[in-house]
C-alpha cells in the first residue's frame, strides 16, 4: 500500500534529508514539504494525509502545539506523526498525540525506514481508522492503550471516568481499561443514542443505568451524580418514562 505523508520542519537541510528518505521509500508517497505549521494546513484539509514528519522545535506554533491541535479537531481521521527532534525528552508526552515513532537529528536512513515501516505495518492493520469502514460502527470503538489500539464493544461499556488526559472505560465484569484519551473525544466516538455525558467527568451506558434517584445514577456499584450542565440534556432521556 501507498502512504501519504508530509514533511514540516523549519530547517531546510533537515527537509531535504526527509526528502530524500521519502523518495527512496517505495511505499511513501510524499505530498509536500513546508517550514511551518500554518503552512500545512491548507494541505491537510485538502489532501488525505495519513503521515506527517514533524519537527517539535520550530518558532510559531511548534511540532508538539500542532498535533494536540490536529488531535483535538481531527477525531479518528487525524494523521500519525513521527515526530523530528534533537532530544528524545518528548516521548511520554507524544503518546498524548497519537505519535507513531520518533526520529532524532540527525536523521539516518536506516531510522527513517524503521517508522516509515511500522507506518506501513499500522495503516495495513488497523485499517477502518483510516478510510472506508465495512464494519458496523455501533459495535465497537478502538481505544489507545500504551502502544496498543485495543478493540472495545460497545455493549461491554459501563461508564466512563474522564481525568485530564486519559480516560478510565469501566465494562461488564468489572473489569476497567486505562487509556489515552480525552472526554470530548471519546464522546464524539459514542452514539448519543446509547451513551450521554451527565457530569464533566463521566458518560454513562444508558440501557445500564439500574437506577435514578434525585440526581444520581446508579450503575453496578457506581452511584454517578448529574451535574447541572447536563441536567436539561438526562431529563429528556428520563421524561420518556415518567
């Protein structure tokens, strides 16, 4: 298979390098290569990337900035990034942001080809993120797990508990899964028809909602508070019963 890829870096020696690599790549497609962020935003809306090589340190908007801000918007069809940097100290936070690899300056071929194949390796496995999906959407959703993207049915789901950057996915059997991701994303994942956010901090299952009583839900042993924000939204859902 082909990937489509980008190159941002504000070094024009560096892009050069990546250049080269990308087209001695057979299965790399290279698109465009830019100086800045902003610059690649027009190709980005335009064009169906998949990959972007992209420098953390550059002046403006830098590399990290840019793909929380792709993350955020994006949802599922955001592209992977390898990261370009002259210190390995961003890794954990690169995990955050959907970081496929990280490549150190300066770069090697021999580097470069590693990430551009586990790339490969990703895009080939993991195919309905990233382009015509054959499969029911209100099955299943994948979620982030340290390295993993792990398959959840929806049917499993409880609740979910949301902290700053990662999200706990309670599910039958009492079991709980730790993973990489924010609330607004992992709402925009669920169907509002089975799911709905009734705190800042949880979405709750709504066939697995055993009881209601003032403002609380109960689930299993959870008992869930509505909070006022979202009061208006749970209290069409509960008016259908009463």
């Amino acid at each position: 298979m082909m990937i489509s890829c980008i190159i941002i870096d504000d070094d024009p020696v560096v892009i050069e390098y990546l250049k080269d690599f990308a087209l001695q790549t057979p299965f790399l497609n290279l698109i465009s290569t830019h100086q800045t962020a902003a610059d690649a935003l027009k190709v980005l809306e335009d064009e169906n990337i998949q990959l972007i090589f992209l420098d953390i340190g550059m002046p403006g908007i830098n590399g990290m900035e840019f793909a929380k801000l792709l993350n955020d918007t994006k949802g599922d069809a955001v592209p992977r990034i390898v990261f370009i940097s002259g210190f390995d100290r961003f890794a954990l936070e690169g995990y955050n942001v959907n970081a496929l690899g990280y490549l150190l300056k300066p770069p090697a071929y021999e580097d470069f080809f590693k990430v551009a194949y586990k790339a490969r390796t990703y895009f080939e496995n993991v195919p309905k993120l990233s382009g015509s999906r054959a499969y029911n959407e209100t099955d299943f959703i994948f979620l982030r797990v340290e390295h993993d993207l792990v398959r959840v049915y929806l049917k499993d789901i409880l609740y979910i508990e949301g902290f700053k950057d990662y999200v706990k996915v309670y599910t039958t059997g009492g079991n709980m899964i730790k993973a990489l991701a924010t609330m607004k994303n992992i709402e925009e994942k669920l169907p509002e028809s089975s799911f709905m956010r009734i705190h800042r901090s949880f979405i709750v299952s709504l066939d697995k909602i055993e009881s209601i009583h003032n403002s609380t839900v109960k689930i299993g042993k959870a008992i869930i508070p509505v909070t006022a924000q979202f009061k208006d939204n749970f209290k069409k859902f509960t008016d259908k019963w009463f």
